[in-house]
C-alpha cells in the first residue's frame, strides 16, 4: 500500500535517530539522535568531514538500511521498520539516487542504462512507453543526443547526467545525491547542481551530501554533521 | 505484477549474457558434454526400447496374447483347424519346411538358414535330429547328400486366419493374404525380408516342395513383409495348403524333422479363456495328453520394458555425473561473474529491485544458458543419430526411419534446466545478499 501524501506534511521526517556499526570491534555510534525535516521542493546540503556519518544517513534515508533508534516518516507515514520488500518497492517509487561514482554499466547504453531503473520488478511498462519516459529524462538532462552512446563514448559530466537521467526517469519525490561532484572538474560539477536543483522545481525534495561549500550554498539549507549530529 | 518481475529478469538476464559472451560460452562448453550424454542415453534407451520392443512383438506377438503349444499328434491339427475355421479372434499357424527351386537339389541354404551363411560350409542347425512330440530327440542317419542346385528352403508358415492382430507384421510391398476370397490351387504366399531377398539374389525355378506335401506347386507371391525373423520365411493360408498337404501327412516322424508339420500354434485374443478350455477338453478327449499342452499369456514387452529400464537407470546415473561436472563449471563461472558484479546488483537493489527478484536475475541467466545449451545439445543429438543413421541404417535395419525421439528432446531440457538451477542456486544467493550500501562505500 502506498503511502498516504498528506497536504503539507513533510516529504520525509527523521526524529531521534541513531545508527550504531556493530562490527567485531568495539560498536561505533555513527548517527546520534539525528532529527532531519524535508519538504517538497526543498533542497538541503549536508557537510560533514569523512567518517563523520553524512553517507550513512543517506543511507538511511534511502531505505538501504535501518537505524537502530528514532522514526522515520515518509509523506507523514511510518516507515521505520518497514519490511524489505515494501522498502525495495519504496525505493523505486519515492527516491531517486545519485552516486560520487556514477556506477553505469558499460555494456549498456545511455538509454539502456537509464531504463534500468524502469526494469526493476516494480511493475512493466512496454517498451515503447519505457522509451519515451528515457528520452524525457535524458532530455531533462539535456543529453538526449547521447541516448545510444556507451559510457566509455561520454565524459564525466555526461556521464553523471546519465546517472541523474536515471534518478529522475521514475519521477520520484526525493532525489538522494552522494556527492556527486566528487568526480568532476568545478565546471562540470557547478552544472550537474543545477540540474539537480532544477527538480526541485518540480516540487522534488533534494538531500545533497557534500564536501564542497560553494555547491552547499546553493542549496535551501545547509546543515552540517559532526560526531553523529547536526550542528 | 509476477509477469513484471518474470520479464525484467529475463531482460536483465539476456543483457548479462550478451555482456559476457565468452563467459557463456565456456559455461555452456562445460555443461554441453553433461546435456549431450543425457540426451545420447535417453534417445539411445528410447530408440533401442522401440526397436526392441517392436521386433518383440513382431516375433513373440502382443503382450495379452493367449499363445498356445499343440504337440500335431493324434488329429490335433484337424480338430483346431475345425474349432478356428472362420474365427477372426483366434488363429493357428502350423510351422514347416518348404525348398523352393529346383527339385531334388541341395538347397543353397540348406536347413533354412538366413542367407549371408548359405555356402559357408556345415550345417547351421547342427546335427540333424528327430523329436518326438515329447521332446525326446535323436540324431537322424546322415542322408545321402544330394547336388547343390538353384534352390532356397525356408520355413513355411501356414495360417488359418490374419496372424497380424498377433503380430503386427510391417508391410514392405505388395499385400498380405486374403482370408476370405476363394482358396487358390497355387498357394499364394507372402515373404518375409529375407525370403525375399533370397529370392531376389538367386535365380530359382518358381516351383515349391512342401515336407509332407505330396506334390509339387507353382505359387503365387503376393507381398513382401517384415516379420522381425532374421532365417528366410513364407507365410501362406492353411485351406490353401491343404490341397497339396492332407492332416495326416502331418502325423508321420519324418515330417516332424526340423520342426515339420507336428509344430501348431495357436493365438487366442485376451479373455478367450473359454475357447481355450474348450480346445484343450477336445484335443485330450482326442487322446492328446494334457501335460503336452503349454497355453501362456504373453508378456515378453513388459517383461522387456523392465529390463530395459534398469539399464537407462544405469546410464542415466553415469549421463547425470557427467551432467555434475558441467553444473560445476556453471557454479565456478557464476560465483566468478557476482564477485565481479557487486556493484552493479546493489546498485539494482539501489533503485528498487528485490533481493528475491536479484536472485532471480542470477538464476535466470544460468537457466538461459542451460536452456541454451541443452538445445545445442539437443540439436547435436538428432544431427548425430541422422549421421549414424546415414553410416550403419544398413546394417541395423529396425533403425531405419528413426525419428529423434522427443523423449530425448524433453530430457535434455530437464538436464539443461536442472544444471542451470544447481549452477546458479549458490551464485544467486550470494548475489542477493549484497548490501545495498555498498554504493555508498565505494
């Protein structure tokens, strides 16, 4: 059952919430108590020094993992512990997501790696609609030339469009991006901001993890984390 | 919702193999051996089962038959021929020798023996012997050996009705017997294979002794059939015989040499038990005695059928080894390509695909490579037994006209589809626990 879209609720809501690594070594307490508010259409930048738990809230928020405290509220609804298969099938509805590293696969093209998020499991769509939906992310982007070209043919920056291309294709409502400058020169980098915070535009709530503060003060709100909590 | 989850694994699957041909490749090298001796054996049994199991039935008659063995002693031939006259669910075939040729000549095949033996010298059935309708046998005096000469002797067979519902003889040409039209003085008679191709290798005189007959005749030959006997046979009708061999020729010891006249077997339909009380209280009433009478059912083709399985079980257990090593190679090449795909499946999950439905994936590209495998192997298979078929179908004629049995074809599938699910069980697990967040880590 999808969740219910409240008006003016929060796109997403984190009350309390901790995340401990149990490892062999000593438990490592990474997120403390961490409270974190998005609306539709807001974008807000999280710096952080590594380690300092920014990639692992991300995490959190995109539903790869669990936290071990706190509440989770996505469009006003519960979704803590929320089973594995609602989570996968959340996912693919709800968020979009953005890596440093742009993890397209080589052997397929551009199209074919955006209509990757389409062919999921997560319903079916024929082909000529998947098509469409493809070059209206790409175009999005603004590389729907590209389409049928491999990842090797593009550039770092068309690549991380490709990637974006794929975050957008399902329409979802938070875009997750995990530093996904990191790889790129400050031209290509200050572009690829844009087109992420163009979805904002769209009413798309963004969580932008960051290290770089000229792309942070672009966005809606910065927040910083340190020892497992916002600043 | 199943059919999305169906497609996109096959999707995604099909892009893994088309990504990592040569891979595929060498999975399907090591799993083709395994599928192909599955198929060899399956095919081989179930060629082999219809070979034999048709010539059985060709030779011993269909399973169900009342089959019985009258001594020809004491009338016993009169009084079946009486009780079966124009009967069509019973027949009685009376057995002798026949030369056909030239009279008073040595055979080219003396004793009836098939023909790639005639002329090589001794006799093919041994010291000649004299039974009694006991069974009790003695040697016969040596007779004076007569000149060789354009003849051939075969084994006759006379019926009183159409044996084919016994034994379902297979036309070659011309036709069988006509049961009901008016009996001929020429004998019409039909040959088997190797009749004929006696007949058609040697130049012969169209004139037939008959042991016991008490004269010569000219006979018409109607049709050729495969009757599964390897030695040169002659079927023809009992009525038609009679003109030239009374009942009680039959009766006297020189005509029971090698089998003669005495030898009469009766086939009953299943459930004639009535007929064949009856035929046994008048036969003993006749003064036969009751112990000479050996009435059974026959159930050579199940009999077969199990012997027959046991040895496919044996082979399929050795096929299905080989079948283990090429399931071992897919394993080997499946755990290689998830270690190397780590990323690529957390980032599946990453966009929403299912742990289950990621298994799924792994699974389906190893069952598209048994699939496609196994109808290589498959296609090998009947390519292979065309060749063979083309090489030795001379040599084995029960094999000509062998179609690839689609037996085979399903136990290839099976093996292919099995070996996919072994070699890929592991893989797909392993690939299912990922974690999602190595995205983020890397």
């Amino acid at each position: 059952m999808q969740p219910q879209v409240q008006v003016q609720a929060p796109l997403l809501q984190l009350n309390g919430i901790t995340k401990v690594l149990k490892g062999q070594e000593e438990p490592r307490t990474i997120l403390s108590g961490v409270d974190l508010t998005v609306h539709p259409g807001q974008s807000v930048a999280i710096l952080g020094r590594s380690g300092s738990g920014k990639s692992t809230l991300l995490s959190l928020i995109g539903l790869f993992d669990r936290a071990d405290e706190g509440q989770y509220f996505l469009h006003g609804n519960d979704i803590t512990k929320l089973p594995e298969r609602r989570a996968a099938a959340l996912r693919s509805a709800e968020f979009g997501f953005v890596f440093q590293r742009f993890f397209l696969l080589k052997h397929l093209t551009a199209a074919q790696n955006v209509a990757m998020a389409l062919v999921n499991g997560q319903g079916w769509s024929a082909r000529r609609k998947r098509r469409q939906q493809v070059m209206e992310a790409l175009e999005t982007v603004g590389i729907a030339h590209l389409a049928k070209s491999k990842p090797a043919r593009l550039s770092g920056g068309e690549q991380q469009r490709v990637a974006i291309a794929r975050a957008l294709v399902r329409q979802p409502r938070v875009i997750l991006a995990d530093e996904p400058t990191g790889a790129l020169d400050t031209e290509t980098g200050n572009l690829v901001v844009e087109v992420l915070l163009n979805t904002t535009r769209q009413g798309c709530g963004l969580v932008l993890v960051t290290h770089d503060h000229d792309h942070a003060r672009k966005m809606g709100r910065v927040l910083e984390l340190r020892d497992g909590r916002f600043n | 919702m199943f059919s999305g989850k169906l497609r996109s694994a096959l999707v995604i699957g099909g892009q893994g193999i088309r990504a990592r041909k040569l891979r595929t490749f060498l999975s399907m090298v090591s799993l083709f051996l395994g599928v192909l001796a599955v198929v060899a054996v399956q095919a081989g049994s179930e060629i082999a089962e219809r070979a034999m199991l048709t010539d059985v039935e060709l030779q011993a008659g269909k399973d169900g038959t009342l089959m019985g063995y009258i001594p020809g002693e004491k009338g016993a031939s009169g009084i079946v021929e009486t009780m079966l006259k124009g009967r069509s669910d019973a027949v009685a075939m009376i057995s002798s020798q026949a030369i056909i040729g030239e009279p008073g000549v040595r055979p080219i095949n003396e004793g009836g023996s098939p023909f790639e033996y005639a002329g090589r010298g001794g006799d093919y059935y041994g010291p000649q012997m004299i039974c009694d309708a006991s069974g009790k046998c003695t040697e016969q005096k040596e007779q004076e050996k007569k000149p060789a000469g354009q003849a051939i002797e075969v084994s006759m067979v006379a019926l009183t009705g159409d044996i084919r519902q016994f034994k379902p003889f297979r036309p070659v040409s011309g036709t069988w017997l006509d049961f009901a039209s008016t009996p001929s003085l020429a004998p019409r008679i039909v040959l088997n294979e190797e009749a004929a191709k006696g007949l058609k290798q040697y130049r012969v005189p169209g004139e037939m002794m008959i042991e016991g007959a008490t004269h010569h005749v000219t006979p018409q030959i109607v049709g050729v059939v495969q009757d599964g006997n390897g030695q040169p046979r002659i079927y023809m009708r009992l009525d038609e015989l009679r003109t030239w061999m009374p009942a009680a020729a039959e009766a006297n010891d020189t005509n029971r040499f090698r089998g003669g006249g005495t030898q009469l077997e009766v086939y009953l339909q299943p459930g004639s038990e009535d007929l064949q009380q009856l035929m046994k209280a008048k036969l003993v009433g006749a003064g036969v005695e009751q112990n000479h009478l050996h009435f059974d059912t026959v159930n050579s083709k199940k009999r077969m059928q199990s012997e027959l399985k046991i040895m496919r079980l044996i082979f399929l257990g050795m096929a299905f080894l080989v079948l283990l090593i090429g399931v071992a190679g897919i394993l080997n090449v499946g755990l290689a390509t998830v270690g190397e795909r780590v990323e690529e499946f957390a980032l599946r999950r990453a966009v929403g695909m299912s742990r289950m439905l990621l298994a799924g994936i792994v699974l389906a590209e190893t069952l598209l490579t048994g699939l496609l495998t196994a109808a290589l192997a498959i296609g090998a298979g009947a390519a292979g037994l065309q060749v063979a078929l083309a090489m030795f179908g001379s040599r084995f004629p029960s094999l000509q006209g062998t179609a690839f049995p689609w037996e085979a074809g399903v136990a290839g599938v099976i093996a292919g589809l099995v070996a996919g699910v072994l070699g890929g069980l592991i893989p797909a697990i392993r690939a299912a626990r990922i974690p999602i967040a190595t995205v983020m880590r890397a």
